[in-house]
C-alpha cells in the first residue's frame, strides 16, 4: 500500500517526527506551499511541492528548484492541503500522515481537520500535533491499547452512535455531536478496546508517544 506525508504550512513537526513515518512506510514527501519552509529549516528535502507557491519563500523555491518536483497548482478553490491531498489520490495513495495541519491560525486548523471527513472515502489521513495523533473511523474497530492509556473519542451528529468495549467510561449505542457531547479523556482498561461505530465518522485522539513507543501505529 502507498503511503506518503504531507507536510502543511502550520507549526512544524520535528524532525524525529518525519523519519519516524518514512521507517514506517510512508516513503514520499509531499509539502503544502509553505510546508516546504519547516522542510527548509528541518534540512529535509521533500519530493514534491504543490501548491499555489505563495507561502514558500522565493529563497527555498529556487534552493529546492533541481532537486525536487515543484507543481504551480493554483486553482483557489482548493486548500494547498487539498490540493496535495487530490495528487496523491491521483498516484493512487491510499494512506498519508498530516503534519503541520494545525498552527496559531484556528481557520487553517478547522478547515485541516474538516478535510479528513471530506477526503474520507478517497484516502486514509491522519493527524499529528505535537503529542496528540488523530485518526477517523467509521466502522467496527479492534485497537491494540496500554492499560490506563488515555483516549479520546469526537463525533459529528446525532446520528453517528458509537457503541464501545473495554473502555473505562463505556458508550452503549450513544451519538457525540459536536459541541452536546463527546467522550474526552476515556481509558482504555486493558491491551485492547473494540468500538463499533456506525452511520457516520468519528475522530480518535490518542497519545502518539504511547504509540511510538509500544510501537502500535
């Protein structure tokens, strides 16, 4: 399965972060726009940079002119995250790891963390942030856990119900709508939690240093 990062124009990640993930699999590189910059200041050279290049600057667009493929997308109607994302559908990726989505403007976050819902049914994307890594689900789960590991679970509506075993607050059948409900700060109970979740998607939050480390991604 083709797996690739995309690295956004939000804060960036560390650099242990990025060769984490290409050990992992996640063989290309792709920036958003000004992603390239933190790639810049991380010394990583990314194998594609798309967008409408106006948030890198013109001293890293000639530096990494020769060494990687640059692509002047400047279709507004999409995000530069987009707009990646819509290129590796198109090389038939099936799974990207997102970082730098989310930053000290709360649009670009909001709008980062929509397009995971948006693009769902194309490509697998998940989310990290400093410490916290995100993923969406919408069907029967089984999850390998660390007891008293914390996580966390989001929905969207009324009608996405989620029924869960093994966690220490349980969710019998229960709908987590956006700003009446949600289920922060669950505990998993032992070395696995199943969730059943149906009609709809829901966003995971869990500690990606626990997952490093017991190696669970």
């Amino acid at each position: 399965m083709k797996k690739a990062i995309i690295l956004a124009n939000g804060d960036s990640p560390k650099k242990s972060e990025i060769l984490y993930f290409l050990k992992k699999g996640y063989l290309k590189i792709i920036c958003a726009d000004g992603g390239a910059n933190s790639a810049q200041k991380l010394g990583i050279i990314p194998d594609v940079i798309i967008g409408d290049l106006d948030s890198i600057t013109r001293q890293n667009l000639k530096l990494f002119s020769g060494k990687t493929e640059v692509i002047n997308y400047t279709r507004q109607n999409d995000t530069d995250v987009e707009k990646a994302l819509k290129y590796l559908i198109s090389e038939k990726y099936k799974e990207v790891i997102l970082l730098g989505a989310t930053g000290d403007r709360l649009d670009h976050t909001i709008c980062n963390l929509g397009i995971i819902i948006k693009f769902f049914n194309k490509i697998k994307i998940s989310v990290l942030h400093k410490k916290s890594f995100l993923t969406a689900h919408n069907s029967d789960i089984k999850l390998k856990t660390i007891p008293k590991e914390i996580i966390s679970i989001y929905g969207f509506d009324d009608k996405t119900k989620v029924t869960s075993k093994g966690l220490k607050y349980p969710l019998k059948n229960i709908a987590l709508p956006f700003g009446k409900k949600e289920s922060t700060s669950n505990v998993a109970m032992g070395d696995e939690i199943e969730l059943k979740i149906k009609n709809g998607i829901m966003f995971l939050i869990r500690d990606f240093n626990i997952l490093k480390r017991n190696d669970l991604i």
